[in-house]
C-alpha cells in the first residue's frame, strides 16, 4: 500500500491548488482524479467557456466596424472553428496542470477515488493511505425533475460547448452566471435565444440596480427574458423541442432545436464512501468546519461539496487554508461575506459584500453613490458605455458594505473592493486615493465620490 502525508480527491481547481500547496509545505502528496486534471472549472467550466465568450466578443466588434471608423467585409461566425478554439484552450491548461503536478513532485493517481476508514482511499481495487484525506469532488449541472437532461435536445453545460451545430433557436432555463454567459454567447453568433428565469429578474443574487441594467443590454441585443417563469414539461418527441412555461399570464409552449439547463449544480458526492467513513453530510453538502475538517478525523472537503460558494476561487482558498492549518500554520478563517462573484457576459457583472436592499434589511443607514460608464472618457471612447458602478457605504463609520459593476472589463476591477474591504477602508481613503485617467476603473472612485456629493463628472 503507497503512503502519503495528503491525498486529495478531485483535480479541479480546489483540488489541485491543495496539493501544490501541501506539497510546498513539504508534505508528500498524491491527487486523485477520474477525468482529465484541472477538472470541470479547466476543461468543461470557467476557462473553455471565457474562451467562447471571447470569440462572441470578436465576433461582435468585427459586426461593429464601421462604429470604429473600420470597414470589414461581412464577418461570419464559424461554429466549429469556435468549438475547436475553446476545446483547445482547455486543454492547453489541463496540460499546464500536468506539469505543474511534475514539478511539486506530485503523485497523480488515475481512476475513481473511495474513501474507506483508517484515512484510506481505494482508486479502482488499489488502496492508498495518508494521514490527512482531501475531499475536492466538486459539482455537476443539476437536473429538474420536469427537465431531464437527454444530452442531446435537453442538455447541460458541458454539451453547450460541444454542440455539433448551432442551433437556430435556444431556450436558456435559469439566468444566473452559467444561463446568462451561454446566452449571450448564442446570441451573439446568431442564436435566437429566450431566457426562462423562475425569480422576478435575471441574475437575481446581485443587485436590483444590475439585474436592471442586464436585462435592458441584452433585451437591446434580441434575447428574449421570461421572468417569474417555469418550465413546467418539456416534449422531445418532434424535430425541435416543444417547452410548457407557466407564466402569471398562463402557459405558453415555446418551440427550439435546443433547451439548456442552467439551473444550479449538484455536488459529486454519490459513491465516493462518505456512509462507509461516517462522514456527516447535510442537504447534499459535507459539513465540515471553519479550516474544512470533518466529523472524522483526518478527513476534510473543500470547494463545491461543502456549504460556502460554489466558485473556483472559493475553492482554492478553501484548500489552501486547509493544508495551511494542517501544517500548524497560524490561519485566519475565510470571510465568505467578502468573496467576490463574476459574470463574464457582455456586459460583465462583478460584485461583492451587500447589495442595497440586503443593507436596508439589516438596518443600516447608507450612503449609496453610483457612476454610469457613459460618463466615462474611457467607456465613450471604448465605445462600452452601457452598465456602471455602484458602491453603498455605512453612513456613520464610512465601512464600505459592498460594490457592484456592470459594464465592460469589470471583472478585472473588482478586485480593487475586495482589497478595500479586507484592509477596512474608508469611503474617504477610496476617494482620496488617485485613480488613473482614462480608465474604466476610475468609476470607481467616482461612485465613491458621488455617495459622499462629491461627484466632478456627473
């Protein structure tokens, strides 16, 4: 039986970053992955998806042109060229992956990893020990009772970026992050895509003020949004596909090649022996504590399959801390309150802390300031002038509570919120604090000035 110090199950960006860092803390390490390393985020989630996202972005100034002072001959989108452009990003970083286990001298074992008592793990009839056991099996697209995924007319993410042709017509059920990036990729290569989101509005955990400005972008772009609305059956059985929505007004059947399911994930923990260890698990969740450990002894999780945030950044932090805390290292706990989330439709949501109305819900008095990038020098001359930023400070001890950005490039800025937060900036140090001109990050400061009435370019 091979001995480790840490094995880790799962390589997707929870997993891997782990076994980096365990392996940096001089403790021998070995990976378990069934698939291909990097896992859903680097083959079939954040990265091929970005590399659509780019391609549609292309694509949209080359329609564009002419705004620019360019002629361009008729542009045309070539599906299967696109495809292949993303399947090839993937894989160029899943290989960056491989060779990043190389040089930390990390064991990567292939097949399907089981935990068994007495910190063991059985990968296909082999069994490995370690003294510190690593859950980091991440999620799935989650299937609904009335959408059963067929993979082929009815189908998740991970055939979104494989479909053999483009369809003419696309239902998207579920507006959040995933629902909102593969519609407007579609869209914007020709797809005549409709939005079906249970919630009253698309993207409906950020900010009202965003969801608002979202929804006008993209309804200016032709997709068409149902809110308060549900699929309620769907019909294979023709050409196309046939799905019943129910809507305040009554059921409408809305006819498309395709239906994505984008409605949330599932966690990969069916199988993986959490009942044979005795590992206590809620609503599809591993309950672990504040540095990731379980009810066991020497077993942990990290990532999507416990309650934090399903994201990749979130699940990397996750880990590091992990095997930060179990090289007797001095960690502070994660603040979930301070994590960002990213949308990199066109135009890109970034957000963090309380939105407004969370603010007024617990109470307290706000200053909130909001700068629209059709003001801004940059924006203008970017021709990206629809979204803006909004920040909402408490009003007596200046504490910035949250930020929110929609608009080109935003993705990138927000960081500069989450950095203000840790360090418990000040409303007045942001706006003190000189930011370059042009650039689309000086909204950011002008949003902070406006909620203080100190706003030059408004």
């Amino acid at each position: 039986m091979s001995k480790y110090d840490i094995i880790v199950l799962g390589s997707g960006p929870g997993g891997y970053v782990t076994a980096i860092r365990a392996s940096q803390l001089g403790f021998k390490t070995a990976v378990v992955e069934k698939e291909s390393l990097g896992g859903v985020c680097l083959n079939w989630g954040c990265i091929p998806t970005k590399a659509l996202i780019k391609s549609a972005q292309v694509f949209e100034y080359l329609k564009h042109a002419e705004d620019y002072g360019l002629k361009v001959k008729e542009a045309e989108a070539d599906f299967d060229a696109v495809i292949k452009r993303s399947r090839g990003v993937a894989e160029s970083m899943s290989n960056g992956v491989k060779f990043l286990m190389k040089k930390n001298k990390i064991d990567v074992i292939e097949g399907f990893g089981k935990l068994k008592p007495g910190k063991k793990v059985d990968v296909d009839g082999k069994e490995y020990s370690a003294d510190h056991i690593i859950v980091a099996t991440g999620a799935r697209s989650r299937e609904l009772p009335s959408l059963p995924q067929d993979g082929k007319k009815v189908i998740g993410y991970r055939e979104a970026m494989t479909l053999k042709e483009q369809p003419k017509k696309m239902i998207v059920v579920g507006s959040g992050a995933i629902g909102v990036e593969f519609a407007y990729v579609y869209n914007s290569m020709g797809t005549e895509v409709t939005i079906v989101e249970y919630m009253d509005r698309i993207v409906p955990v950020e900010d009202a003020d965003v969801s608002k400005q979202l929804e006008k972008s993209f309804k200016k772009n032709s997709i068409n949004i149902m809110t308060s609305a549900e699929v309620t059956k769907v019909d294979t059985s023709g050409n196309g596909v046939k799905a019943t929505v129910k809507t305040k007004k009554g059921e409408e059947v809305l006819e498309a090649d395709i239906v994505l399911s984008a409605v949330g994930i599932k966690t990969n923990i069916e199988n993986i022996g959490l009942e044979d260890v005795g590992i206590a698990v809620d609503r599809d969740k591993i309950l672990v504590n504040d540095y990731y450990q379980t009810n066991i002894p020497g077993y942990y999780a990290i990532g999507d399959v416990t309650p934090g945030q399903a994201l990749a950044h979130v699940a990397s932090a996750e880990g590091i801390l992990c095997v930060e805390k179990i090289a007797g290292q001095h960690v502070e706990k994660l603040d979930y309150g301070n994590i960002p989330g990213c949308t990199y439709c066109s135009p890109e949501v970034a957000s963090v802390g309380l939105t407004e109305q969370q603010a007024k819900d617990k109470g307290i008095d706000i200053k909130v300031g909001k700068f629209p990038f059709s003001a801004s020098g940059k924006a203008s001359a970017g021709g990206n002038k629809d979204g803006f930023v909004k920040v909402i400070f408490d009003a007596k001890y200046g504490e910035w509570l949250g930020c929110h950005m929609i608009g080109a490039g935003v993705t990138d800025m927000i960081a500069e919120a989450v950095l203000g937060r840790k360090l418990e900036t000040t409303g007045h140090e942001v706006l003190k604090a000189v930011h370059p001109h042009p650039t689309m990050s000086e909204a950011v400061m002008e949003a902070v000035a406006d909620a203080y009435d100190e706003v030059i370019h408004l």
